[in-house]
C-alpha cells in the first residue's frame, strides 16, 4: 500500500505532465503535420533568436560562476581565516535568494538613481538606461546566482582530499601555492567542470533574471519567450510553446549529461582518510579577510543594501537622508490586500509543500535504501526529473494536464491554488529526499532488522526507528524547501491566477508596473522571513547536526 501511494505521487505531480508535455511536442500541428509544431518552432525567427541568446547567456554565466565560485571555495575551504561561516553563509545566500529579488537588488544598485552609487558619482548619468538591460547584465548577474553550485561542487572536492597527501607534499618542502595549483586544484578539476555543467543547466532554465533584465532590454531567452507567448495568447499557444520547452529540456539535459560524463571519465578514485588542516595564512591573514569581505560584500551586501535604501525613500531618484527616510512604502504594501494574500498564499504554499514532501521523503528514502525496494529504486532515480527540467518546463507541462477536467471528477484545478501545490510538489521533493536517503544509506542495516524480528510493522518501524534519526535531514529539508518555494516566481509566473497570487508574482508585477519602491519593499520584507528561517535552523541544528547546514557542513 505504502509502495503504490509513493509511486502515485510521484507520477501524478511529477512524471505524467512531463510524458504529456513531451507527447504535444512531438504532435500534429493544426494541419495535420506528423512533428508539425517541431518544424514551425524551427522556423520561428524569434524561436530562434531566443534560443540563441538562452545559449549564449548562460554560456557567459558559467564562466562567471566558474571563476568566482572556485576561488571563494578554494579561499574559505583551504585557509583559517576568522568569519569562515560568516563568509561562507554569504558565498551561498544566492541560492537562499531568489532570482527577482537578485535582479531587482542589483538595477537599484546599478541605476541613476542608486542610493549607494549616486552619492559617490558613480552611477550612470541621469537619464540613461541602467546597463544591466542587456546581455551583459543578465551574463553577470546570473554569473552570481548560480556561482554557489560551482563554490559547493569544489569544496565537496576538497573535503575528499586526505591529509596524507597533502602533508606528505608540505614535508617534501612545498608552499601552500604549490600544493595548491599542483595537487588540490587537478584533484577538484572534476567537481570545477560538474559545478559548470549544473550551473549551465540551472542558467539555461532561469526566468527571474532574464524577465527582470531582459524584457526590458529587449534581450528574449526562451523562458521568457513561453512566458510572454502564454501571457499574450493563454493556453491555445500550448503546442508552440511546448516546442520551446521541449528546447530547454534538450540544452539542460545536454548539460546534465556531460556533467556525468565528466565525473565518469575525469573522476578518479582517492584514498579518503582525515582531511588535512586548512592552511594558515600567516602575516597575510587580515589582508586576505579584508579583501574576501570587500568581493563578498560588493557581490551580496551591497545590492540588498541599496535594494533596503530604495524602499527607504518616498519616491524612486531621492536621496536617502534622516529627512527623506520613511516607512510608508512598507505601510503601503501592508495595506494592500493583495500583497497581503500572496504573502500568506506564499507562505501556506511553501508550508504545504514541506510537509507533505516530508512526509513522503521519508518512507520513499527508507524503502529505497533500507528496504531495496525494487519498483521504488527504479522510481528513484526518476524522482528527480521535474528539479532537473526548467521550472518553466515543469509549469507548462502541469497545465497541459490540469488544465482540463480531471478524470471521475471532472474538476479542473487551473486556477486554482491547487496547481501550484502540485508544481511545487513535483519540484521540490528531491531538496528533502536526498538528503534522508543519504542518511538511510549510512545506517546501520541491523537496526532496522532488530525491529522487524521484534515484530514491528513498516511504519512502525519507520516512525519509531528511521524517523527519529532522520529528523535534523528532515528539518535542514523541509526548510530548504520553504525558503526556497515562498519566493518562487518560474512556477507561479505561469500558474497564478486572480486570488492565488505569491510573493514571487507580485515583486515581479511591482516591478513591471514601474513601482521600483513598492517592489522592493517586499522584497526586503521577503528577504526578513528568509533570514528569519535561516537563523533558527542554524540554532536548531547547529549542535546537534552541522553538516546538514551548507554554510557549516
């Protein structure tokens, strides 16, 4: 029984709107034309245009992410210098951010009217249009939001390297330079290429940045190309449209492979032993703090600051002063009863999903490492498949099914806050059922057959023996999938409706509608619970199970 609901699940929320996306893709168009709609979407001008741009920003990204994201893991994983957690939580807050409110901290940042640039007369000339609308912007800025999966990727290298080689090399007389650029760096040349390629998969599906910068820019990729084709035309475009994602399914799935590929032929086996020490930076230590806080600081603290600044002024352009300094932009938006919906929309939603994707993640990851569960352990792999695909892939692909009559029912759930939960669902189930089954892994196979001699059912013993020990994977999980789902905007850019809005759709119309002010207020208010959350797993958990937090493990 327990098998069949998991396996229901899955498929329901994740795996059948993807066949069914897949299937009108490759359909008839109106014609009649056996892969019709494949032939006109190779040759749509504009399809073509965006699927070029899509190749050539999130190429540019990854280089960005590549650069930054291996020297700050190799800086804070290889040198003791005082604040590592501090700047490692900061190295990764872009996943904790979400790609809107990135884009919009960095136009406030980078406009005429900065609070922080104008001051210094570095902002552009009044007037001109912000340099961020462009190809240029959206290359570095999703550069930043994706550099955490590259920092993460290396230091989960580093922490797979033994302190006996690298001893044995500073015995033989080698500097920290040398062991660096001749031992530490070939050996995480692997995790570097696999960070690059999830980076690319991730910048070739983000709409945030390229909606906020590139419409405006007149810069089209494809995720905003299904977006403003669906905004214009509703779902009687949905075969063109699932060209497009059929599009971004190909170019992340691309990436995706190579990625394994690099593991499989550049990865090689190491001794795993205790890990070395980090190094000591000697004379040198303030210094290369200081200048780890300037980067860090000017890539993250800067932007929110003058994002915060801006919805600190009564109107856009004004310098912020004691004079000038207000809160009614953050009273007006508490009044406003639409914002106020889609924050507890949001933050129902984002409850909803983690506890039910908790309470799936963990019998799932039980039955598949505990029980080898043979019908569960082929399902496991394809569990992963609607975080792998674009949001905007996974929304479309939602609606084709939900969008008409359900089955016996005959209830449509379009419309409704319904279809959002079963996206995000879909979506989110990997973020807490990877790291349960991680930790179902490394348990201790008796355990679980003591139980089972004693008598104890399957649910009973997994929520008496697996749940217990599994609770801070669970917890770090489930929040992750909070912080992550009540700002998210890809989906429910496609799927709000009238009454469902979310906190995601209403930074972005803020911002669209020209109420630079507004939409930052929210977002800062946004930013709040964010923080707000992550401070207390980190209170939670930083005793009893550190390495389940990324800025401490």
């Amino acid at each position: 029984m327990l098998v069949a609901l998991i396996l229901l699940y899955v498929l329901v929320t994740g795996l059948w709107p993807l066949a069914r996306l897949l299937a009108e893709a490759f359909g008839p168009d109106d014609s009649g034309r056996v892969m019709g709609l494949i032939r006109d979407g190779l040759e749509s001008r504009a399809a073509r245009r965006a699927l070029g741009n899509t190749l050539l920003a999130s190429g540019g990204s990854v280089l960005v992410s590549l650069v930054l994201g291996t020297f700050l893991a190799l800086a804070l994983g290889l040198l003791r210098l005082p604040g590592r957690v501090a700047m490692t939580f900061l190295a990764i807050s872009p996943l904790l951010i979400p790609s809107q409110i990135m884009a919009l901290a960095w136009i406030e940042l980078t406009g005429a009217s900065s609070p922080i640039l104008a001051p210094l007369g570095l902002a552009p000339a009044p007037g001109s249009t912000n340099p961020l609308y462009s190809g240029g912007g959206i290359v570095w800025l999703m550069g930043i939001e994706h550099m955490p999966l590259v920092f993460l990727a290396v230091r989960a290298g580093l922490a797979g390297i033994p302190a006996d080689l690298v001893e044995a090399a500073r015995v033989g007389g080698a500097g920290t330079l040398r062991i660096t650029t001749r031992i530490i760096l070939p050996l995480c040349l692997p995790q570097m290429l696999a960070g690059a390629m999830l980076a690319f998969s991730a910048a070739v599906g983000n709409f945030g940045i390229p909606a906020l910068l590139g419409i405006p820019g007149r810069f089209p990729m494809l995720t905003t190309l299904i977006y403003q084709r669906l905004n214009g035309f509703g779902p009687t475009v949905l075969g063109q449209v699932a060209v497009l994602a059929l599009a971004l399914i190909l170019l992340a799935g691309a990436a995706l492979l190579l990625r394994a590929t690099v593991i499989a032929r550049l990865g090689f086996p190491v001794a795993r032993g205790r890990r070395f020490t980090a190094f000591s930076a000697g004379r040198a230590e303030r210094a290369l703090a200081l200048g780890l806080w300037l980067l860090l600081g000017v890539l993250m603290i800067l932007p929110i600051a003058a994002l915060l600044a801006t919805a600190l002024v009564p109107a856009l352009g004004m310098r912020l002063t004691l004079s000038t300094l207000t809160l009614g932009n953050f009273a007006e938006v508490a009044a406003d009863p639409v914002i106020r919906r889609a924050f507890v929309n949001s933050l129902l939603l984002s409850l909803a999903a983690a506890l039910i994707s908790a309470l799936v993640a963990v019998p799932f990851a039980w039955l598949v490492a505990v029980r080898r569960n043979p019908v569960l352990r082929r399902l496991n792999a394809l569990a992963d498949a609607p975080f792998v695909v674009p949001g905007t892939v996974l929304a479309l692909a939602v609606i084709l099914v939900f969008l008409p009559p359900l089955p016996l029912i005959g209830v449509s759930l379009y419309g409704t806050a319904a279809i959002l939960l079963v996206a995000y669902l879909a979506r989110f189930l990997p973020l807490v059922l990877r790291p349960v089954e991680a930790l179902a892994q490394s348990l201790e196979p008796a355990l679980d057959e003591a139980g089972r001699i004693a008598g104890a059912s399957s649910p009973r013993r997994v929520l008496r023996l697996f749940a217990p020990l599994a609770a801070p994977a669970i917890m770090a999980g489930a929040v992750l999938i909070v912080m992550t789902a009540f700002n998210e905007l890809t989906l429910s850019s496609l799927l709000w409706s009238a009454g469902t809005e979310t906190v995601g759709v209403m930074i972005f119309a803020l911002q669209q509608q020209g109420n630079s002010t507004a939409a930052a207020a929210v977002s800062a208010l946004s930013l709040l619970v964010i923080l707000t959350l992550a401070a207390l797993v980190d209170r939670a958990a930083r005793h009893r199970a550190p390495e389940t937090l990324p800025w401490r493990g």
